[in-house]
C-alpha cells in the first residue's frame, strides 16, 4: 500500500497545518483497512484514529471530536486538528480507493455504496 503524501509535506504551514499529511496517512491505512466492511466501520475506524491524535494533540477527543449519522451517511469530524486535514486526508483515501467526501476542512462524510 503506497501514499503518495509529498505534495502535503510540503504544503504544510503553507496550504495546510502542521502534521496534516501524516494525519491523513493515519486516516487512509485505518479507512482502507475497514473499508470492506461498510461505509460505518469506515467511519468508525477513522473516528478511533482521530480520537487517538486528538490525545495525542493534548486534546480532550470528547469535546474536539464526533462522529454522527447524517444524510444517509456518516460523518467524522475533528475540528481541532491540522488545518485542512480532511482534504488530505480524502485524497490519501482515494489513493487506496476509498470515497470519502470532505463536507468541511475538518470533516469527512462517508456513504454507503448501493
């Protein structure tokens, strides 16, 4: 499993926050990991792994994190992480081809395939 990260490396504290690619990858090995299962362990394993930085940021991921049912889909949010990693991390996704749709910069939205 290959992610090609290097146009987010050297993006950061230019387009994106600092630690943004390396959020991403974390988010695409887990996403691409559960993917097989569904859309919602999908989500679940990526809300497990942002959970796990957020401490890791020194942040309560009680308060900085969520994960919610919506639009027939579900969406994982961490509104305290690197900016903009959520673009990121969608593309890291594709790369493995996983669809995951950032509604926000802080956000990805994952949707059953019918």
């Amino acid at each position: 499993m290959e992610i090609n990260l290097d146009y987010a490396r050297k993006g950061e504290g230019i387009y994106y926050g600092d630690g943004t690619a390396r959020v991403a990858e974390a988010v695409a090995v887990a996403g691409y990991a559960a993917a097989p299962k569904g859309a919602k362990e999908t989500a679940e394993a990526v809300y497990a792994v942002l959970r796990l930085m957020a401490r890791e940021h020194f942040q309560n991921p009680d308060m900085e994190t969520f994960m919610r049912e919506e639009h027939g889909g579900w969406r994982v949010s961490w509104e305290a992480g690197p900016y903009s990693w959520a673009y990121v991390a969608s593309e890291a996704l594709g790369q493995l081809g996983v669809f995951a749709e950032p509604h926000y910069n802080f956000d990805l939205c994952f949707y059953p395939e019918d």
